[in-house]
C-alpha cells in the first residue's frame, strides 16, 4: 500500500476541464395531465398520466399496488375525486381496470 500511494503521488496531476451548462433530465409527471369523468355512476380517469401509471404497476403485486396509491396521491387524481365527491365503495375505471374506492 506504502508503495502504491509513493508512485500515486509522483503521477502527473491533470488539468481540470470545464464544462459549459449542465443540462438536467427529470420523469416528472405532469399533474393536470388526465381527465375524470362520471359516467353512470363510475369515475373514469383517462389521460397521458394514468396511462403511464397503469404501464409501470403489476396489479397483482402489493408493493406495486402501494406505489399506485401513492402516484394517484401526488398526481392530484385522489384529489380530484374528492372534489367531485367520489365516496366509500364507488367505482374508479382507469383503462380496463377498475377498482373499488376506499380511503
């Protein structure tokens, strides 16, 4: 190890580059980027977003059921449905699947 560190330090030190702007890529999801409507009593939601939504979840698998509660939270959907007075056992329909609200 002794060793190593001498002929580290003898090595010739490198210039430092600068680099212009930096540009930063993010997947944030745009929150008013779906539509819910009532239909016979059921709350239909379409749109980019809960098409994405639906791509990146495994129903069957309770993690990723967890993760779908929570991007319905930070997306304003759960929000949404709120406001347009969903209850307790209601309906919810995002693309063929449907589900039963509760809170």
């Amino acid at each position: 190890m002794k060793y190593i560190s001498k002929t580290l330090k003898t090595l010739p030190k490198e210039d430092l580059i600068k680099t212009e702007e930096k540009i930063v890529y993010t997947l944030n999801e745009e929150k008013s980027n779906f539509k819910i409507e009532i239909i016979d009593g059921e709350y239909i939601i379409t749109g980019p977003a809960v098409e994405r939504l639906m791509g990146r979840i495994n129903i069957a698998d309770n993690e990723s059921m967890h993760y779908f509660q929570k991007s319905l939270r930070e997306l304003g959907i759960e929000e949404e449905l709120k406001k347009k007075g969903i209850k307790e056992g209601d309906t919810v329909k995002i693309l063929e699947w449907e589900f039963e609200w509760y809170n």
